[in-house]
C-alpha cells in the first residue's frame, strides 16, 4: 500500500526545560517559542503535506502548541509520558483532555520514557499496555497511535505493538513517510533548527535514489 508521500515533523519541549535534564541530550531537543512558532508558520504553509507531533508531554504542549495551532488551523498528535502525567512541568489530566477536546490526537509515548528495545517482558507490559490504558482512561478514549521513545525500534519491539493492538506506530527515522502506513517515520526538531534548516533538512523533495535508500534503511531497521 503506497500512499501519498508526506513528512512527519515533531517537537519537544517549547521554551526554557525545566530543571536539569531528564536524560543526556534532552536540552537539544528543546526549542525558543519563537523558532517554534516560526517553523509552525512553515508547516502551515504546507499543511496538506505535514503531519505534526509533540512528544514527551511537556506543559508547553498545552500552553505554548495548542493555542499556536488553533491560530493556524492545524492539529497534531500528541504522545505523553504516562508517569509523568501531573507532574511538575508536565502536563496534566485536564491538559490532556483540552488537547483531546480541541481535536488533537493523543496517543502514548510509553510509561517511563526508556527505550522499548531494552525492556523486560513484565516492563513491556507496563509501557505498551498499561501506559496506553492510563492515558485511554485520562482521556476517556482509546488509545491506538504510538511514538518511541528515543525512536528506539527493532523487529521485537514492532511485533510487541502490533500485537497489542495499536494502529499507528511513529518512529524518528528523519525521512519521508507515507499516509495511510503502519510505520511512520518523523523529523525532530532541533534547538538550532530554523525556518530554513528545516526546509532544507525535513522538506526537500526526495531523489530517485534517495527514495531506494529510504526504504532500504527502513527495512533493515524493522528487521533488525
Ligand atoms: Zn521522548
């Protein structure tokens, strides 16, 4: 099934990180609300070709990103850390339910923000499972669409989510996706990324042979 090429574009964090870093590199992943509300403006500008995802649940992405893609007319999904919920600088319950009710997607970016590729069984379970029932019933909705944590994936760990059921499954690849697939593959953007920087890296169109290498490296990556 080929569906239309498209470009899948996430965020983190908006603004200054609260308190030192999470985990190594968190801060590079943070960006000014001024770049962000700049490279909003050039995804809104090519809306039918973008999808737009906040991950790690940040109190930015009710205060700072929901509000700027209303002015724009634009949704995204959003993947919370379920442990995370209603702590400081996190969003909140009724957060996650603005986001819902305001038409965003809520999907769930695991339990404890640690890479799905090395967990246990009984660790699984708590993040592919119990994560997504927590979140379905803070929103009182189901949960089907999953972001990994990190972009950690493997075959076992693709297998685990179909398994549980999701429909939707996004990774951080930085290269073009597909609508209607499984697997979805995003850009993240940086904190030195600009209007420019992610035209240049996130929405150039691809070669002929950029495309083979594209699905090549994909593949190899589920099969691993
Ligand atoms: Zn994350």
């Amino acid at each position: 099934m080929n569906g239309t090429e498209l470009r899948n574009i996430s965020f983190h964090g908006i603004g200054t990180p609260n308190g030192p870093e999470r985990e190594p590199d968190e801060h590079r992943y943070w960006v000014t609300e001024s770049a962000f509300l700049h490279v909003l403006d050039l995804c809104a500008d090519h809306r039918d070709t973008i999808r737009l995802s906040f991950d790690d649940g940040n109190a930015s992405d009710a205060a700072t990103a929901l509000p700027a893609l209303q002015e724009r007319g634009l949704t995204a999904d959003f993947f919370p850390i379920a442990d995370r919920l209603g702590t400081p600088g996190n969003l909140d319950e009724d957060a996650l339910r603005a986001l819902a009710a305001a038409g965003m997607g809520i999907g769930t970016h695991g339990a404890a923000h640690r890479p799905w590729t090395h967990v246990n069984p009984a660790d699984q379970h708590i993040e592919l499972q119990d994560a997504r029932t927590r979140i379905a019933t803070a929103i009182g909705a189901p949960v089907t669409t999953a972001a990994c944590p990190f972009g950690a994936y493997n075959r076992k760990v693709l297998r685990a989510l179909r398994t549980a059921g999701y429909r939707t499954v996004f990774t951080s690849d930085a290269r073009p996706a597909h609508s209607g697939r499984w697997l979805q593959p995003r850009y993240s953007v940086e904190a030195t990324d600009t209007p420019e920087s992610v035209r240049t890296r996130m929405l150039a169109p691809r070669t002929t042979s950029g495309r083979v290498l594209d699905r090549a490296v994909l593949m190899v990556k589920a099969w691993r």
